[in-house]
C-alpha cells in the first residue's frame, strides 16, 4: 500500500473508531434510564392499578453505591424495592398509590405546593387522617405530575421519632404513610418530580438527586 | 459595438426585482410572520418584523443579484489569462455607499427605540422600574418561576396562586416576573411576550391580549435537567369567563392561600435545612 493509502485508512480507521465510541456512549449511558417499572392490578374491590413507593433519606450503598447517601424514591416490584422512577399505568384508568415516607421534613420553598391537587377527592390520607393539605414546613418530599395536575406533598418523620431509617431498604422503622388515587386520560409519557429542595448539601437544594433519573424525578409512562 | 453599461444593467435588474419582491414580503409574507397577532404586543412584533424585513430586501438583492451578476457577466472567457481593468478609488461611490448604510442603520435604531417607547417595552421584559407605563386600569399578575414550573399569583383577587395562567380579552395585563431558585425565563409565544425570571428580581412585562385563544408558555433560561418540559398552555377568555375561573380558583386553593407569604414583588425563601 503507498504511503497515501495508508495514511487515508489510518483516517479512516480512526474517526470509525470514535464513531463507534460516540455511538456507544450516546446508546449505553447518554440515554440509559431506570428500569419500568409496571403498575401491578389494584384489588378487585378498588379496581385500576396500585403502585408502592417509598422514599429515603440516604438510598444506601446496596442501590447506589456511587451515592450511598442520595435521597432517593424506591418502588415496590414482586415484594421487593427497586430503585427506579419510571413507572407504567394504564390509560384511562384510576392509580392508587401508597408512599412509605421514611425522611425527615426539609420544608416546602413554595408553600403554595402544600395543598392535594388532582387526585381523586382533592386529598391524600396522612396515617389514616384524610387531608387536603400538610403545613408547608413539615413537607419531606412532594409527589407531582405536572402535565396531570397531580400535586401531592408529603409530610416528613418527625425529627424527635425513635428507631429512623438510616439507608434503604426501610422496613419497620418510623415512617408515615401516604395514599391518594389519581385519574390517567389518554396514552402519554408525563414527567413527575419532587418539588422539595431535598438534596443535601447541592446549591438550592436542586441538585445531584434532584437532577439524576432514577432518585427524585422520573416518568410516568401512560399506556 | 458600444460597450455594456453594467452598472445601469445590474440597477435595473436590481430594482425590477425589488419591486417585485417588496410587495410580495409586505403584503403576503408580512401577514403570516410570527408571532401572530392574538395580543397588541404580538401584533406590534408582526409590524416591526415586516419593517424590518422590507428594508432587508432590497440589500440582500443588491448583494445576491451582483454575486451572480458578477459571476455571469465577469466570467474569464476561454483562452489566456486576462488582466481585468486595474481599479481606483471612487470618492462618489464610496461617499454614497457609507452615507446610504449610515442612514438606514440610524433610522432602524430611531425606529426601534421609538415602537419600544409605543409598546411600551413591545412585549420584553422592564426591570423592575420601567420607563413608560401604560395608562389606565392593568391587571396585576405575578409569575412565579421555580424548578421546574411557573406558578402564578393573582394580588387583586386575594393573592390566590393558581397552577395555570388565564387572563381576560382585552384588558391591559401588567405581569411582574421573578423567580424563587435559579434564573427561567417567562416566554408566552402567542402572546408575543418574554421576561428573565431572576431571583430577588421583578421583570414587569405589559400586554394586551386581543383574542381569545390558547398560547403556549416555555422557560426560555436554560435552568436545569427538567428545562424543556417547563412548559404549559395558557388562555386568553371573556371578561366574564375571567371573573368566573378566578373564583374558582379563590374557592379551591384557600387553604394554599392561608399559607402563602404576603404578596410581595419577590420572595427570598427562607434556607432549606439540606440546601446550602
């Protein structure tokens, strides 16, 4: 091969071989999302789809081991916690969702954010007690669908509660219990976040977790 | 054989064209540029837009025609080499030229500072004092930015925060812009409208809305991982249809108003025990 040849292919050679790099960090990591997670059937008596969630304070270095101390949603799939944030729901149908909030209170930046929006009834049960809104300072977490008008805050473990959560999974430590039910419309995938500045020690609160697919903010995908 | 005059040629191709095109931007293009015409702002912005590109034409031509003019009628015939005409100076040309470009940049800069004036602000943000002020009654409405979606306050009907935005036909709005995190931008396209949304700032933007129509709002400030889902519809209705909504509203978000902070121009939230 001439010199000339030889240099063409070694051009060649070397920008198909950051193609190929590109198309593989574009394929594998520039798009990767967390696993979807399905909607399991509802009991018979309620009807639509249920979904489990929880959220921690520190995800731990079984789900994260890059950011063991991210706060973190996790979801319940076949009795077991995944770490993921996108969730399938079938259209037109109804969602009961139960949280298991296992964090402290950080407080709401918008108090506005502290009233039920969207769910079936205008409310959410906090611990059994049915509400249509929690004092904005109590508000760990928020729960929200903007394109539904879903807008669910979530009231925090009390600082002072014995026997706290210290990385997930949290089975049996203190913790409230939230359930509300919202209404899908037609098939779409719709963006839910938390509204709460929750992530420790980022400016604004917004960042890291805030910020990351697969710990405060995902997809709900309507199918 | 007499030798071509291509300066008088290129002219009159150059201002056959023109005449044909002029017409042809102002009075079929003009109509159908953005942003459309649903607000007195939005069709202020059609008008200038139009302006703008009438005085445009005619320079791209000049610029276009010559290129292939140049390209056509200068163009080495085959054989030898020939050594074009060697060129001077012309004190009249180049006289014409710096005086015809100085006039049309300043009368664009008079132009747009005066439809600023007129618009008062034409549909951008004024900071928190602007200088012209529209007369007569304005509907206050606050917009507040926050990662990552607008809410909006309403001073006048009790301070109640609504989740969508509508305003009444009509009615000359004036809405104060600001942001409670980090920097969005308020930009409601139909509307022809767009104001920074700065934290501890008020951007005050006016607008007329003059039809009834959905509009499409976007965060125009990069703002973070959710910055292009910022976004939602908007309405423009009927007086009454105005009146009745912000009712509604009042009703359904009285808990949400007991808590809300008084109004104020900005709000500086109070740190959050995580954020630094």
């Amino acid at each position: 091969m001439s010199n000339t040849g030889r240099k063409l292919f070694g051009v060649i050679a070397a920008v198909a071989a950051v193609g190929v790099l590109i198309g593989l960090y574009v394929a594998t990591w520039a798009t990767s999302q967390p696993a979807i997670v399905v909607a399991s059937a509802a009991p018979p008596s309620s009807g639509g789809s249920q979904l489990t969630l929880e959220t921690v304070a520190a995800i731990g270095p079984k789900y994260s081991p890059s950011h063991p101390d991210w706060v973190s949603y996790l979801v319940r799939r076949n009795g077991k916690w995944v770490r993921s944030t996108v969730y399938q729901v079938p259209a037109n149908s109804v969602v009961h969702v139960t949280i298991y909030q296992y964090d402290g209170d950080s407080g709401l930046r918008n108090p506005f954010l502290s009233q039920v929006q969207g769910t079936v009834g205008g409310t959410e049960t906090v611990d059994g007690k049915t509400t249509r809104a929690i004092p904005p300072e109590e508000a760990s977490h928020t729960f929200i669908i903007p394109q539904l008008g879903v807008f669910v805050p979530l009231p925090g473990v009390a600082e002072e509660a014995k026997n706290q959560c210290e990385f997930a999974p949290c089975e049996g430590t203190a913790h409230r219990t939230i359930t509300f039910s919202f209404r899908t419309g037609k098939k779409g995938k719709y963006r839910w976040q938390c509204f709460v500045p929750c992530a420790a020690g980022f400016i604004d609160g917004f960042g890291g977790p805030m910020q990351t697919f697969g710990y405060m903010d995902g997809f709900i995908n309507v199918v | 054989m007499a030798e071509t005059n291509h300066a008088r040629r290129f002219v009159t191709i150059w201002l056959v064209c023109s005449l044909v095109a002029l017409p042809l931007v102002i009075f079929v293009l003009g109509p159908i540029l953005p942003p459309g015409k649903a607000s007195a702002e939005a069709s202020g912005q059609v008008t200038d837009n139009t302006v703008l590109l009438a005085m445009a034409t005619p320079v791209l031509l000049l610029v276009v025609i010559y290129l292939f003019y140049a390209i056509i009628a200068f163009r080495q015939p085959k054989g030898g080499v020939l050594e074009g005409p060697a060129v001077r100076g012309d004190a009249r040309l180049q006289t014409a030229w710096i005086v015809i470009t100085s006039v049309l940049v300043l009368s664009l800069a008079a132009y747009g500072t005066i439809r600023l004036e007129q618009g008062y602000g034409a549909g951008s943000g004024n900071g928190p004092t602007p200088l012209v002020v529209p007369k007569g009654p304005k509907l206050q409405v606050q917009v507040i930015a926050q990662q990552w979606a607008f809410t909006y306050r309403y001073p006048s009907y009790g301070g109640v925060e609504t989740t969508h935005l509508e305003l009444p036909v009509g009615q000359t709005v004036e809405l104060h812009v600001t942001s409670i995190d980090v920097i969005h931008s308020f930009w409601a396209y139909q509307l022809g409208i767009k104001a920074d949304a700065n934290p501890g700032v008020d951007n005050i933007i006016f607008v007329k809305p003059t039809t009834e129509e959905t509009f499409e709002i976007h965060c125009a400030e990069l703002c973070g991982v959710w910055h292009g889902y910022m976004y939602d519809h908007g309405h423009v209705v009927s007086q009454g249809a105005f009146e009745t909504w912000i009712h509604q509203q009042q009703a359904y978000f009285a808990p949400a108003t007991k808590v809300l902070p008084p109004y104020a121009k900005t709000y500086t939230p109070e740190p959050t025990r995580r954020a630094e």
